[in-house]
C-alpha cells in the first residue's frame, strides 16, 4: 500500500532553531520522551555548524530538546546537552576517524538510554555500547553493556526499541550497510544493561517461532534506519528500505507479528533532485524516519533525514507526516 506523507518543516538547518546552539548541517534526529514527561529529547548525528560535512564544528552525537507538543505546531528548539552550544556526548568521537552514531534512545522511569555505533569510518562498525544519562542527557556514562561489530554477523549495530508494557524491552536489530535483514530480540527492563539477557526470536521447523532459538531474519530486506514505537495501543515499525528507496511502516499489535505477512505502507519514496516533491512525499536521497512523540495512527509524524552527499549543500532533518491508520497485523 502507498500513502504519500507530507512536509510539515525543516526540523534542523539554516534558519531552524536548531542554529541557535550550533547544529545547522545534521541528520537523524531520534527522538524520545525525557524522564520528566514535558520534554522531548532529540539526538542527531554527525553534526556542523555550517550546511554540513566540511564546514567547522564536526561533533557526534548531539542533543537537543524541545517542549513535548503536539507535531502538528511544529518543533522549536528550547535547550541543548552543552548549553548555548550543542556538545559531543560521547568525548572520543570526531577524532583518529572514528565518529560514534546514535541508532536510538530509550527511557526508563528516571534514565535515559542510548545505543550508539563507533565507526572507523562510516558503516564501518567495529563496537556498539549503551550509555546512559540520568540528567535530562545533559552528561552521558559508558556502560558495561558493549558488543562487537561483529557480533551476530554484524546484525546487531543499528537497532530501534521499545518498552513493551509487559516488563520487557523489545528490539529490532539489523546492520549499519544497508544490506542486512531485521532481527527481534527481548530483554527484561531490569536487566537491560546485562547483555547475556537478551533474547532472541527464532523460527525452528520443530518449534516454530519462539524465544530462545537461534535468531532468524523476521524480515528480509535490505535496512536501513529503524524506528519502534508505541502509538494508540499499537507498536508502529518505521523503516528505510535501502534496497526499494523508500520510508516504509508497519503497524502491529505486537512486536512478534508476523511481518511476512504484515500489511506495510510506503509512506515517502526516494527520487532524483530534480524530480523533488516534498508535498507529495518524494525526496531526493532521504533516509531516517523516526516515529515522534504525540503522534496518532491518523497523524503520524516522522523525523526524516536528507544529504546530497554530491555536494553536500543539503544536509538536514525533516518532518513528515500523514495517515497509517488500519488495517493492523494481529497475528
């Protein structure tokens, strides 16, 4: 199924509010509600603060937030992690060609958690780590909870999750190539840190799908950037889907629906620079596509990324948004 979404505004960019803290040129934008429910923290990538890469000020990741609104209104920029002037929080990034990228950010009743990938040199990931803050992202910790970039054979770098309302963490794992499957594995809230508790979803011919065995693919493809929340009772899986150009959704009931079978939209499509037409979801060279909080099936809202990586003249975030609303995969 299609449904174009729409362009509701630059999120970051030349005269964004983002500028005001010294993120102009920027992509991603992950965004999660902070502990004290009235904030929306956003976490951006490679970061500069002229148009993008090349100009001064190269720093990974950075935060920024914004009050906790409806989309629609838009987003303004009321702080950083860093003040005045939007800092790296992890300090060993942007240095010896090594960057550390964000894949997603979670919150657990006072802390905030965020996966993130050290490239030495970009896609090429050779460890992920969890660190946490617990003021508001403002300072950020390492901690124990490390894997290799090889790890599961580099299916496990770019992740998404979410809190499942049963006491577990749910996560969608792929690579950072765009040329990997997705994965699902669970781990309970209390034991997020503790990397011999994450479980796998596996198919065996004898069991079925079931927790525990070997992970198995829950969708082939090609991925991208990946993005899993909760919206109205039902789990919403936003994708890049490197391999067909496009933003894609998916709106389930759980996160172990079959995804096979789970009815997709494509919601934004990839074209040519010439051929541009944000109004009717075509974009040149997007990717990203992370849900927003306070959106609804019948408005959903998405931080969408684009780079003329050619030129390097356009290098930004975006909202879109538009109607994912039934039917739902239930099984």
């Amino acid at each position: 199924m299609t449904a174009a979404f729409t362009k509701l505004c630059d999120l970051t960019g030349p005269g964004t509010s983002s500028a005001r803290f010294g993120v102009v040129g920027t992509d991603l934008g992950i965004p999660a509600v902070l502990p004290d429910h009235e904030t929306i923290g956003w976490v951006f990538g490679d970061t500069f603060e002229g148009t993008g890469p090349g100009t001064k000020g190269w720093r990974s990741p950075v935060l920024l937030r914004s009050r906790l609104a409806p989309p629609s209104t838009g987003v303004t920029f009321t702080s950083a992690a860093g003040g005045d002037y939007a800092k790296r929080l992890i300090p060993e990034s942007n240095a010896n060609g090594v960057t550390w990228l964000p894949a997603d950010v979670l919150t657990l009743d006072g802390t905030i958690y965020l996966w993130a990938m050290r490239n030495n040199g970009l896609h090429h990931v050779t460890k992920t780590r969890i660190f946490t803050s617990t003021d508001h992202g403002e300072h950020w910790s390492p901690t124990r909870a490390a894997w290799s970039g090889r790890r599961k054979g580099g299916n496990m770098q770019l992740i998404t999750w979410e809190r499942g309302g049963d006491g577990y963490v749910y996560a969608f794992t792929t690579g950072f190539q765009r040329n990997k499957p997705l994965y699902l594995y669970r781990v309970a809230e209390s034991s997020l840190l503790n990397k011999k508790a994450w479980t796998p979803w596996g198919w065996t011919k004898r069991t079925g799908w079931q927790w525990g065995n070997k992970a198995t693919p829950v969708l082939t493809g090609q991925f991208g950037e990946i993005s899993l929340r909760q919206v109205a009772n039902r789990f919403v899986l936003s994708w890049f889907d490197a391999g067909n150009y496009q933003i894609r959704v998916a709106v389930l009931t759980h996160p172990t629906n079959n995804l096979y079978r789970a009815p997709t939209r494509t919601v934004l499509a990839g074209t040519t620079w010439d051929a541009e037409d944000h109004a009717g979801g075509r974009i040149a060279q997007l990717y990203g596509g992370y849900v927003i909080p306070g959106s609804s099936l019948e408005d959903l809202y998405l931080a969408v990324s684009q780079w003329n990586t050619g030129t390097n003249s356009v290098y930004k975030t975006m909202v879109f948004h538009g109607d994912v609303g039934p039917p739902t995969q239930s099984a």
